[in-house]
C-alpha cells in the first residue's frame, strides 16, 4: 500500500493533473495520446461499417468525433487499439459537430438559412456529395465565400438523376482504390434552436445513413443521445428499423471507467512514473511504451480484482474509518455504485470529475492518495455537474419539478409522496402552462404530462432520474438525488 506521504502527494498531484485532460464532454484534438482509451463496446461503436452510435451525456460521442477526425490520434488507435479496424485505408470526414465554421460543413446558422428553400435531405446529400469530392457537373468544391452552400443543396435538389450517377461513380472510385469514406456527424441537438427543426433535420440525415449503406465503401457515423432515438419525429421513416436494429452503444462498465483512470494516471507527466511502479510492486505489472504514449496492461482492463488492489493502494479499503469501516463500503464499488443513473449506466465524465474533486478534497498530509471523505465530497460535485447537465440543457421542465420536493422528500418513498407536493405546489400546472407559452420550442419536453403525476414520474424514470423498486416505491440515485436535495436515510449528504 502507499504508506509514504511523499509517494501520497505525487500520486494525488498526478491524479489532478492528468484528469481534467481526458474529458469526454467535448470535442477536443488536444487530448494527449496517454489519455484515450477504448473500452471494448466503443471499439465496436469505431468500426466505420457501423452507422448509428448511441450514447448518454458524457459517454465519450463528442470525444469519439473529434479522436476519429484527428489523424494523429487514430494512428494511436490503430496502434494501441487494432479490434477498432480503424485502418490507413479508411478516409474520415466531418459532416457536423461543433466546427467553428461552415467551410467544410455547414454550421447551425447555415442550416437555418437553408432549411427555409430546401428538404433537409437535400441539404445532406450536398454534404456527402463534398465529402465523397464529386466530379463536375456539381458545383466545384474549391469555391468558398457567401452562398456556396446555397450553390450546392440548389443544384443537388434539382439534379437528382446526376447525383446518383456521381454517387455511384465516387463509390466505385474508392473500391477500386481499396479506400473507404467515412463521414462523422456529431452534435444533432444542435442542429436548430428548438425540437420542431430539429426532428425533420435528424431524421433526414438518419435516412441517408440508411440509403449509403447500398453502397460498397461510403459509410455515414452518427453519434446520438437516446432521447433522440426514442422520438418517432426522427426515426419515424420506413425501414429505420434496420438502422436501429444495428446500432452500437457507448457503454461504460466499471472495469472500463477504471482501465481509463489508470490508463490517464500511468501517462500523467508529473507522477506517471510513480504510478506505473506502484502497479508492479502491487500487483506485478509491467508497462509497454509505444507510439508516443504509455499502454495499460492487459490485465487492468480485464480483472477487476487487479483493479480494485490498485485503488485499494489508492484510496485504503474502507468508505469509513475504525474496524467497522468496511460495512460502510470498498471504494472501489462504493464510487461507481453512487454514479449510476436509473439505467445503471456511469459517464466517465461523472466518474473522472469525483475521482479530480476526491483528490482535491483530500488533506494533503493524508497518508493515501485519496481519503474516504474526499471520494464522498467527489460525488456531491459530479452530482452537481450531472444536474446542471440534465437541467440547464436538455431537460429544464424538470428543475421545475424537483424544486418543490428539495428538502421535503426522503427516498425511497411512495409516488403519493411526491404527488401530493407538487398538487400542493400547483407543479404540473404551472409546468403545463409554462410549455404551452414555450410552444413547439421546448426541447424534449415531458412526454406523459397529461396522465398527471404518475405519468411524469414515469417519464423521470425513462431518463433514469427514478426508479421503481420491486414494491413500486420511488427510488433516485445518488448522482442525481445529492444535487437535487433529496434525503436518503443513510446516505450521502444532499447538497443545500
């Protein structure tokens, strides 16, 4: 174990070093190369023949987007990753995300423009058609400057037959070169302002996904939030049960939120060497270098067991301190345990935020690198983060109905509990009044608000904010119950 306070002290430095670097919350191609790790589901989610990637917020879509479209960085996946099939062959394209310009795709405020005098679908086809560098007669790609997007989506609108007959040709150009296109889309909540031009917008861009897959070696790749995909104005079109039936998930298990910690801490620049020899006088593990970055070893990617005696060596065994402590908890479940949403699923961006909050909270004469309370202290703060996430950006009908229960509800409880709060409080009308104002322009709005409480409630638990436990009371993980200022007998202390 570390028991040395200097040894403590490096390894809790490199910890908030090396942790803010690898957030998977945006796109980013300054990421170092020690900081990408690929757990085996998202390796699957790489593989340019898949076409529809879903993920929950923070679970690495954005970060995938910008690492694919990096060719530094899928030389790191090609080489530290192989089962991605990420090969030299496959040339990648941005068609959206968060590019600060619409010289190679077009922005939000282009779309806008766009979406006025032509079909969405139109307006995707012009993308793939510069992505996929088509011949004359489309309007040469080497024009740039006001309208050129205009130029293109007008003459793919009126030149149907031609562009199949450019799109065939592009195809059979790659095949015979063994090339591979593959176009990324990111970001599709950003698309337009509101959901009403949002819906026609995805829904065109998951129709050519389907269509290109007709052809041998042009692929589409989009990254999308479950909401998205569970809105029948988007996937509402024949045959996307076909997409959908394919699509690959960004999940992350706990082995995997650790193998990225440890990947991240084994190549912090201050205190990577102390780290990589703490897991070889703990457990025997030798650490390869190679193409500019340190490689986990196998093992602390497929044994938790290993895992967990590097943590212990970390942050002690106990969630508590004296003999008993250990009834409190192990720290290395307690933390992912506590993290969980509704649906069982962990952000690394949650996890590495209370990993960097823990280190931060920890007294810096602490004889380990991290003490229990800060671990707890971690929590509050990625619960913080995660609300603010699920509030102020996708979801902010839903503030309006925690707010009344802050302080008054102790979970799990009966759904009656909260029912009768919000008719105190008049919540679900003022909500209902409060989106007919809004109109159309509410993204994602509750689904079920005219069944009353129980309806919203069961929208709460289809986002995993609640859940229902076996004799039907109502259950809030701790990532979300802490900010939202629910007691639990027991529990983690919520936030005031």
């Amino acid at each position: 174990m570390v028991s040395n306070q200097t040894t403590a002290q490096i390894l809790r430095s490199a910890i908030r070093e090396a942790l803010p670097e690898i957030d998977h919350s945006g796109p980013s191609t300054a990421t170092a190369p020690g900081a990408i790790y690929v757990p085996p589901s998202h390796a699957k989610a790489l593989h340019p023949d898949n076409s529809l990637v879903e993920g929950i917020r923070g679970s690495g879509k954005s970060f995938w987007w910008a690492t694919l479209s990096s060719e530094p960085h899928r030389r790191i996946l090609t080489a530290a990753f192989p089962e991605t099939q990420i090969e030299p062959n496959v040339t990648i394209e941005r068609g959206f995300g968060a590019q600060p310009s619409s010289i190679d795709a077009p922005s939000q405020d282009v779309l806008a423009d766009l979406v006025r005098d032509f079909p969405p679908r139109a307006i995707w086809r012009a993308v793939l058609a510069c992505k996929a560098k088509f011949a004359t007669p489309f309007p040469a790609m080497e024009q740039v400057g006001a309208g050129v997007w205009r130029q293109r989506v007008a003459w793919v609108a009126s030149n149907p037959e031609a562009y199949d007959a450019l799109l065939q040709e592009a195809d059979q150009a790659f095949d015979a070169n063994g090339k591979t296109l593959l176009v990324l889309f990111d970001a599709l909540d950003r698309l337009a302002n509101d959901w009403q031009h949002i819906r026609p917008l995805a829904k065109a861009l998951l129709q050519l996904a389907l269509d290109v897959r007709g052809t041998r070696r042009i692929r589409l790749k989009l990254f999308c939030r479950p909401d998205m995909l569970e809105d029948r104005g988007i996937t509402g079109f024949p045959d996307a049960s076909k997409l959908l039936a394919r699509k690959t998930q960004l999940v992350w298990r706990r082995i995997d939120l650790y193998a990225l910690l440890y990947q991240c801490l084994g190549n912090a620049v201050g205190g990577g060497e102390t780290f990589r020899s703490l897991c070889t006088s703990v457990a025997r593990l030798d650490w390869e270098y190679g193409e500019s970055a340190w490689f986990l070893p196998k093992v602390l990617r497929t044994d938790e067991a290993v895992q967990e005696q590097i943590f212990v060596a970390l942050a002690g065994q106990a969630m508590a301190s004296g003999p008993s402590g250990i009834k409190r908890g192990k720290p290395y479940s307690w933390l992912v345990n506590h993290l969980q949403d509704g649906r069982d699923q962990v952000s690394p961006r949650s996890f590495i935020e209370a990993v960097r909050k823990a280190a931060e909270n920890t007294p810096d004469e602490h004889s380990l690198a991290l003490h229990f309370k800060g671990i707890q202290q971690g929590v509050q703060a990625a619960s913080r983060i995660r609300v603010n996430e699920i509030t102020g950006e996708d979801y902010p009908w839903v503030a309006e109905l925690m707010h009344p229960l802050r302080g008054r509800v102790t979970v799990p409880c009966e759904s009656e509990d909260i029912a009768s709060i919000w008719r105190q409080e008049r919540s679900l009308d003022r909500l209902h009044n409060s989106l007919l104002e809004s109109g159309d322009g509410v993204k994602l709005p509750p689904q079920s608000l005219d069944q009353g409480a129980e309806g919203v409630l069961n929208d709460l638990e289809a986002l995993g904010l609640i859940q229902r436990l076996s004799n039907r009371r109502i259950q809030m993980p701790d990532v979300y119950r802490i900010a939202f200022g629910l007691g639990r007998r027991g529990g983690v202390k919520p936030l005031r």
